[in-house]
C-alpha cells in the first residue's frame, strides 16, 4: 500500500507540459499530510511546474523536496520559469529538511531563482546540488546565498540548520572555492561536505581548508579530482593548509581525497604525516586512490595503521607508485583484516569489496523480508493456540 504521505512519481520518464498534465498524478493525495514530494526523473515544464508548485504550497509539513533530473530537452528558456515557481513554494517551508536539485543543468542562466530560497529559508539541512553545470560565476552566486542565510540565523539568535552540502561535478574551479569557504565558515555547523570533480586548483583548495577548519563536527569530507599540488614554488601549499586543518576536525570519519596530486614528486604528503600523528582518531574511510604516493607514504601508513590510525577499517590505495607485494601492504591488510575491514590496492580487491557488499545487502533485505513475514506467522500461531485453548475449555 503506497504510503499516503509521500508522493513519488520517481523515474517515470514522464513529459509532463501543462496543469492538465498533472492533475491526474495529484488526485487521492492529500497535501495536508504529504511530508516527501519525489519529481525527479521526468521532464517538467513551465505550467506543470506551476501546478506542482501550487499542490506544494499547500503542504505544510514538507521535509523533503526531491527535484533531481526534471529538465532533460526543456529549453533554456523554460528552466528559470519552472524554478522560480517550484522554488518559491519551497521558501517558507519550516519543516523542510533535504532539497534535492541533482541533475539539472542550470548553467549561469538559470541560477537566479535557486538563490531566494538558499538565502531566505534557513530550515533545510540538506542541499543536494551535485552536477548542475554551474561554473565559478554561478558558483559564487549559490555559496554566497548559503552565506546569506548563515546570517540571517544569527541575526535571529539561531544556530545554523545546514548540516550536508554536496556540490560535486560543477566547474566550481578556484572561481567560487573563496565564496564556499566562506559561506562554511559562517554556519561553522557542516558535518557532510562533497565536492569532487570541479577543477579547483592549490589556490581553491588552500581555501576550502580555511572555510572548513571552521566546522569541527565535519565527518565526511569528499575532494576527489581536485588539485593539490604542482611543480611550482607554491606547489605544496595546499597539501600543508590541509595538514593544519585535519587538526581542527576531530569527527571526521570518511575522508576521500583519490586523484588529487597529494604527492607531486614522491614525497611524503604532509596530509598523511599529519594522520600518521592522530590528528583523526576517528577516522574509519581513507580514500587516497591515484595520488603518486610510493613506499616511504605506504611504510608510514603501516607504521601508524595500529596506533593513531587504529579506528581505520578501509583504505584504498589503488594506483600509486608503490610496488603492489611491498611488505608494508600485509602489515596494512593484517592489520585491517583483524578489525573487520579492508585494503585495496589492485582492482581485484576492489571487485571483492563489491561482491562482499552486494552479499550484505542481500542478506539485510532477506532479514527485512522475514521481519515483515514473522508478525502475521506469529498472529497465526497465537490465533491456533487460542482456538486450541476454547475446544479444551469446552
């Protein structure tokens, strides 16, 4: 039975152009109870947008607002209309808890109508913006509206709300990196922070280090495929502003930083100096694929796996220049292995971790299966056991 307070038309593939369009979708659901709207995957025009977003303004205990991949073959004229009319509608939303604009591609053009809703509705906690085609210029328009609303809750007397922005594959580049910084720093509240793959450079990534050395409840930190070194003078400034940060983010659990350049030459990343002393207790995900690290990076690693890196259960270190049977790789595996998690060096490795996870999920939706079934063989076995129970008393 669909649950009546979500309404999901997810991966429908559907074109939907007018009010028309939408109104079948909508009848039997009562906006008054609704709590998740999932758009995502179909394609939304300019009236249809207009008719989802006057069923919306009619929720009013909203939490999440799915609208990922609503856009393919729309023209860029139709774009900014259709989100002005669902983002407005999501502005006063105070119960809003996660928006979802993965998907989309908004470019420069169609940035404007995202931005009241950044700066003015401080509730969510979630913003998922991954893939949107935005480039430094729009970039800087989003993370100064973040900014906005950081301080629109302290001229309230509040704590910020927002807690997990994820911003990957946007052409962020070192552009927009000085305006997310800042835009961390002044909620200082993010505990997820996700942007790979937006051509930020050592310049940018000196920045984010700055921004984010303010949010000492981060716990999942995601760079990949961003640049942190060159063969310049200033080459490994990035590298060292990271080192200093990884000091101030006690909780950090997960923290990926494959294909990044850590090590221009063969040196021993200061990052990884810094990890090998315990400035991260907590951490249980490294994730250094790809990053010219060879055996001096690997032997410190092996040197500290069992001291100050002995909350660790995964390490990925595929495709770096140390040799694959180096010793130092089984004193890491060893180590790993004895607390249950994983090393992986080779692709095999990574095609086991995969097999092994599929086997886990399998399992986990076997064990939903048979909670689900065991109440109604319980009831049956009772109702058997009472009706036993009479014809023994008669």
């Amino acid at each position: 039975m669909p649950n009546p307070r979500v309404f999901d038309i997810r991966g429908r593939s559907l074109k939907l152009d007018s009010a028309e369009d939408v109104s079948p979708l909508l009848e039997g659901h009562d906006p008054t109870i609704i709590e998740e709207i999932y758009l995502g995957g179909n394609t939304i025009g300019v009236d249809a947008s207009k008719a989802f977003a006057a069923f919306i303004d009619k929720i009013q205990g909203l939490r999440i607002a799915d609208l990922s991949n609503i856009f393919i073959g729309r023209l860029i004229t139709e774009i900014p209309q259709s989100l002005e009319a669902l983002c407005t509608s999501l502005i006063p939303k105070t119960t809003l808890i996660e928006i979802d604009l993965n998907d989309n591609a908004f470019g420069e053009r169609s940035v404007d109508p995202l931005l009241p809703l950044f700066a003015e509705n401080t509730h969510f906690q979630i913003l998922r913006l991954n893939n949107n085609g935005l480039g430094p210029a729009a970039g800087v328009r989003v993370a100064n509206a973040l900014r906005d609303s950081a301080r629109r809750s302290k001229a309230l007397g509040q704590r910020s709300n927002l807690r997990v922005v994820i911003c990957g594959r946007n052409r962020l580049e070192n552009g927009s990196a000085s305006a997310f910084a800042d835009a961390f720093a002044e909620h200082g509240t993010l505990e997820e922070v996700r942007m790979p793959q937006n051509g930020i450079w050592m310049a940018g990534i000196r920045e984010l280090a700055r921004g984010l050395s303010k949010c000492a409840n981060l716990q999942y930190l995601d760079l990949q495929d961003n640049t942190f070194t060159d063969d310049t003078p200033e080459g490994h400034s990035a590298v060292k502003a990271w080192a200093d940060t990884l000091v101030h983010l006690p909780s950090l659990a997960t923290l990926n930083l494959s294909d990044c350049v850590l090590s221009h030459d063969g040196e021993v990343p200061s990052i990884l100096e810094t990890l090998a002393m315990g400035s991260n207790l907590k951490l249980v995900d490294l994730q250094l694929q790809n990053n010219n690290l060879d055996a001096k990076s690997v032997e410190l690693l092996a040197n500290s796996i069992s001291t100050h890196l002995s909350g660790l259960k995964r390490l990925d270190l595929q495709a770096n220049d140390a040799d694959e049977e180096d010793e130092q790789y089984d004193m890491i595996r060893e180590a790993l292995s004895e607390r249950g998690g994983r090393l992986i060096v080779t692709e095999d490795d990574e095609e086991e971790e995969k097999a092994t996870l599929a086997a886990q999920e399998e399992e986990e939706e076997e064990e939903k299966e048979e909670e689900t079934s065991t109440p109604t063989a319980d009831k049956e076995a009772d109702d058997l056991a009472n009706l036993l129970e009479n014809i023994r008393i008669k």
